[in-house]
C-alpha cells in the first residue's frame, strides 16, 4: 500500500498538471466509488481545483468555493466553503493522469471514477481485481474533523522524540503494530514499518513500554531518513512506483545479504502480511522462529 513519500509525492506531481483546471464532469464507474452521500461530487463541477495535498496515506484534492455562495447554501445544499475529494487509494488503486485529447474507454475494467476537467484534462481512478476497495469522501470545508480523517494519529514524519516517547507510553504493543497503527501514527504501512525497526537497529517486536530514550530516538530517527529517501525517489520518478520498485534494506528480501551485516533477512509469516528483519542488526543475532505463535523477543 502506498505510504506518506509515494502519496505526497504523487500529490505534488498532481497539483503541478491539475492546479488551476475547472472541474467539468465527474463520473463514478463503479458504485462503490463514493462513500459519501452528501455533498454531492457534482456540487464541485465548475470549481477549479485549489490544490492537491496530502494527510496520511489520502490525498486530498481541494476544490474552491462558489465563486458567488448564497448565504446558507447553495441549491444543491452545499454552502459556501470549499470541497475535497479525500482519496485511499488502497493496495493497488491509482490516480491516473489523462492527458487532453488521449481516448477514455467508455467503461475502463479497473476504472472507479473519473474527473474531467474544462481544459480536457482528466484523472481516473483506477484499482486492479474484483475487490475493489479504493475509495472518494466528498467533504465540504474543514475535513480534520470528519471520516475518514478524523480518528488519525499524528502524521508519522511530524512526530518529535518527546511526543514519540509519550505516544509509545500511551500505547502497548510490539514496535511493528504500533508503527502500522492509524490510530495512534498514521500514514505508514508494512515497508516502512520493516525499514524503521531496520535502521534503528530494533526488533520489530519490541515492546515499546520498555524502549529507553536512547531507542525512541533511534526509531524517530529512522523514519526520518527512511521518508526522506523514499520521498527522493518518488520525486524522481514521473508516476507512483510499483511497491517492488521502493527501496528497501530489508523489505521483501527474504534469504538476501542484510545491506548492513551481510546476516541473511529473514522474516516472520502472517495470513496477510509479512515482517522483515535482520537477526544480525535488530535481534542480537537470535533466530525469530517464523510462525504467529512463537515467543517473540521482547
């Protein structure tokens, strides 16, 4: 799933081709596009398109107000300040560009939505599979307080050690699940999770009530080097990469050398995800036993 560096990044290369085009038509191609009912997407045709930003792992695509709002509301029930379309773009979802004049295919088998622009401009939402769970909430003004925004911890990348050093405090659990929970950090997922236990030299397991200031530091650190290599190579690419593509020290390179060591990465299985590490670098050397009910290093 794609994480904080390829979602602000794609954010950016969007605002660049789309800041400033009036929104001209917006077509849901699957039911399951929309998970708002009101406003209406339509509220937002003949708006033009502020900017496109980023909180956690959503992009936001901010529409202007009215250029002449009525004083409660429009007809369409929709007052005066600006729309977002909040965007998750899920495990493979994408948000493509459509350059002016390319042909649309009437109904695009992996289409969810799609936005066209005055200038002939577009973008498709697109999600490959039949379970399709990529999603737009239309939200109107402020959206820190409304789903699916409201309930995010604070953005991984903006969390200082003090702050770390509380949240862990407030929070039990193994390093991994903490880090990959929403809730309480948000905008990281498996990759980044398996790169920060890395680079701070921890166990992925690791209780973080019993992490000293010294490792707390060390995991704040590590997700500031790991987001700014990342967001450097998404801002050198010209669309999102594939997850197979990111860099990565330990994540999916499973009986590989470790970067650091040359000790083998291993990893510990679960039904719908998996946990890199290097027993050299995180573990003191001893082995993870690779099954869910092992007794995991603490």
């Amino acid at each position: 799933m794609p994480e904080i560096p390829e979602i602000r990044a794609h954010a950016e290369r969007l605002e660049a081709q789309a800041a400033g085009e009036v929104l001209k038509r917006v077509e849901p191609l699957s039911f399951t596009a929309f998970n708002t009912a009101s406003p209406q997407p339509s509220a937002a045709l003949g708006r033009p398109l502020c900017s496109v930003g980023q909180r956690a792992k959503f992009l936001l695509l901010r529409f202007a107000p009215p250029a002449q709002a009525p004083a409660g509301g429009g007809a369409d029930g929709v007052g005066s300040d600006g729309l977002t379309f909040v965007v998750h773009l899920m495990q493979g979802g994408r948000l493509r560009v459509l350059e002016p004049g390319a042909k649309r295919p009437r109904r695009p088998r992996d289409g969810l939505a799609r936005f066209e622009f005055d200038s002939g401009l577009g973008l498709m939402l697109t999600e490959p599979g039949t379970q399709k769970r990529a999603g737009v909430w239309v939200l109107e003004g402020d959206t820190a307080d409304t789903e699916p925004i409201t309930g995010l911890g604070p953005e991984a990348t903006e969390v200082d050690p003090a702050s770390m050093a509380e949240l862990m405090a407030a929070h039990s659990g193994r390093l991994h699940n903490f880090l990959r929970d929403q809730r309480v950090i948000s905008g990281l997922g498996r990759r980044l999770a398996n790169e920060i236990c890395h680079r701070a030299k921890l166990s992925p397991f690791a209780s973080v009530g019993r992490l000293d200031a010294d490792a707390v530091g060390r995991v704040v650190a590590a997700i500031e080097a790991v987001g700014d290599e990342s967001l450097a190579f998404e801002r050198g690419r010209p669309e999102m990469s594939r997850s197979a593509e990111r860099p990565s020290a330990v994540h999916g390179r499973t009986g590989e050398p470790c970067v650091a060591c040359d000790e083998v990465v291993r990893v510990v299985d679960y039904r719908d995800y998996s946990v890199n590490y290097c027993a050299g670098c995180q573990t003191g050397g001893r082995v993870l036993a690779d099954n869910t009910t092992s007794k995991f290093l603490r």
